[in-house]
C-alpha cells in the first residue's frame, strides 16, 4: 500500500505540472484514450497521502500507544529512531532541491514554469521567500506550514512537519495519561506548547492550516488504532465502529466556522482513512505472500520517490521548451510522461541507497 501510494503520489503531481490545458481531440480514440488512462492514474494523489498518514500511524503510533500501556515505552530510542529515518532522507532531499531549483531558475526557464502552472504553484509563491536560507532551516527543523512554507519548488515536504509534530505529540499525551504526579506536569506543558504551535500556524494565504493540523492528526491516530485490529473478533467489532463512525462523519459533521469546500474535504478524507484501516485489517488475514518481495522493493525507496520527485520534475520541464508549453493528451505527452516518471523512480532508488538503505547504520552510530 505504501508503494502504490508513492506512485500514485507522483503521478498526480506529474499530470498536473505536465498537461496544463491540454486539447483533447474527441474524435481520436488513441488521444482519447490516452487522456482516460493518464487521468485514471492520476486522479488519486490527495488521497495517497491519506493513506501515508494511515499507515505512519499504523507503524509507529500504534506500537507507541502498546509500549505505553505496557510501561515499556522509552523516549530517547524512540526519538532517535524517528529522527533518523527523516533527517537522513530530508537534509540530502533539501540541497538536491537547492541544486535542482538552482539549475531551473539560472539556467532554464524556471521563472516561466512557475508563472505558468499557478494551478500548482500559487501566485503568491514568490513573495513568501521560499527559496532562501531561512526556508531552508525552517524546513530541515519541521517548522514548515507553521512559520514559513515548504522549501523552493518541494511542495511536497508539507506532510513532514505534520509527521514529526505527530511523532512527539503522542509519546506526550500517552506520558500524560500513564507518568506519575510529576511528570505529567512536564508531559502537559510540552504537549500544549505542540498544539499551540498547531493553533497558531494560521497565515496569510493559508489560513486553515490549523485545521489541517487537527484533523491529520485524527487520521494518523485512526492509523494507530489499526494496530490492535488483530484477531478476528476485533475485526468484527471494530467494522462496526468504523462502520457508524463512517456514518456519522458523511451526514452529521457540519461546523459552520469551516467553508464547505474544506469540510467536504476534511469528511471525504476521513472516509478515505476509514476505507484503509478496513482494507489494511482485511489484508492481515489474506496470504499475499508472493507480493512480499515486489511490495519491499518498490517501498524501500518510496520516501526517497515522495521528497525529490517534485522539483526533479520541474527541473526537467523547465529545460525543455516542449515541456515548458506543457503537453496534450497524444502518444507524444504519453511517452514524456512514462519517460519522466521512470526517471523520477531511477533517481529515487539510487538516492535511497545512499539514504534510506543506511538508516540502520545511521542508529547504529548514534
């Protein structure tokens, strides 16, 4: 799930930036054809992302609320570990975008590109300084979308923060609920100082943000109470759950402080979340043994695929004037699209061998 999930991640961004008002000629079956599959594979990046906080709150959530429970939950391994596995991707992530974006506004046309896919990148992009040093710590830190934006053309990096804030935030509220007298004085601060952090990263030209903040975090703990759907019973009676709280989300969730094009979203991306605890509680109970290989393969690099493939792609187009002008729906735009997304795949395994591959080295060091 986390495989496809980077693909159809990159997918999405590569049809977006790739075809900008595209003609499709309704008469040509190929062309027509061609626009039906691209748009197919396409159409579900949002939701992939969904479907990364589900599983993220799955893997680590979920073992974090048993240590817990189990008085057998230590932060300093715990915090290493998560650290490690974001920093050694993010901070080599970070000076290839440098590189990449450096190529494409000093050597290309990506001044162009960017007026011209305001779709994607906002008007607004350049005047929040998002190519500077300061946006480069801010971040390499994981304070992006709270007191600045995402670095250069990675619009990617936004579910980063939410990752790490979620990592500690948990640990906290666990410490809370388990420490004794004194500690939770401490576990109480640090988790407030989080969720303010949460509440105050409203801004101009994102002022929803908090709410974002919120309801991911929702999300990724709906991941965490998958981990305990492992036995029969609580399949059974865990469907029921997420069967009424599916109900209750579709028909009855309506704030009025939150514009309805945000709370349709927030609802269907609850949704999402729900449909994929099911399927992931399901597949613990089919044999798919024969998909292990091919599945710990494609996602052993897909963080690596997830935080470069953006402005490898930008780069990419920028140089090409026939990229640049964007392209239709023909045997021609299918093939720069294969193209190009096979190269995005090439680069992140080879970037993830000098990544993700050494993480365990990395532990082991620290």
């Amino acid at each position: 799930m986390r495989a496809l999930a980077a693909q159809a991640v990159v997918l999405g961004h590569l049809h977006q930036i790739l075809f900008i008002n595209p003609i499709t000629d309704n008469e040509n079956s190929i062309n027509l054809l061609i626009q039906n599959v691209i748009s197919s594979l396409s159409s579900v990046s949002h939701e992939a992302v969904v479907v990364f906080f589900i599983i993220s709150g799955y893997l680590v959530g979920g073992r974090v609320i048993k240590d817990s429970i189990n008085q057998s939950f230590y932060f300093k391994p715990f915090l290493k570990n998560r650290i490690t596995r974001l920093l050694i991707v993010l901070v080599p992530a970070l000076f290839l975008t440098a590189l990449f974006d450096y190529v494409s506004f000093n050597y290309a046309d990506g001044m162009g590109v960017l007026n011209s896919r305001q779709h994607f990148y906002p008007q607004w992009w350049l005047a929040v300084n998002t190519f500077g040093l300061q946006a480069f710590i801010t971040n390499l830190s994981f304070f992006q979308m709270i007191l600045g934006f995402q670095f250069g053309t990675n619009l990617s990096l936004w579910s980063l923060s939410n990752e790490f804030w979620y990592y500690l935030l948990l640990p906290l509220l666990m410490g809370i609920i388990f420490s004794e007298n004194n500690k939770k004085i401490l576990f109480i601060l640090l988790s407030s100082c989080i969720l303010a952090l949460f509440i105050f990263s409203s801004k101009e030209h994102d002022p929803y943000r908090p709410v974002y903040y919120f309801y991911n975090f929702i999300i990724w703990l709906l991941g965490a109470f998958a981990f305990f759907i492992n036995t029969h019973q609580r399949l059974v009676f865990s469907s029921l759950i997420l069967f009424l709280l599916g109900v209750l989300v579709k028909f009855s969730l309506n704030i009025d402080t939150i514009p309805s094009e945000l709370l349709a979203l927030i609802k269907s991306d609850l949704l999402i979340g729900i449909a994929t605890i099911m399927m992931m509680s399901l597949l613990r109970f089919i044999p798919i043994k024969i998909l292990k290989s091919r599945a710990f393969f494609f996602s052993g690099y897909s963080f690596s695929l997830y935080i470069i493939h953006l402005p490898l792609f930008f780069m990419m187009i920028s140089l090409s004037q026939t990229l640049g002008k964007g392209l239709l729906y023909n045997p021609i735009g299918l093939g720069y699209f294969i193209f190009l997304w096979i190269m995005s795949n090439l680069l992140a395994w080879s970037f993830s061998l000098l990544t993700e591959r050494q993480t365990k080295y990395l532990r082991e060091k620290l």
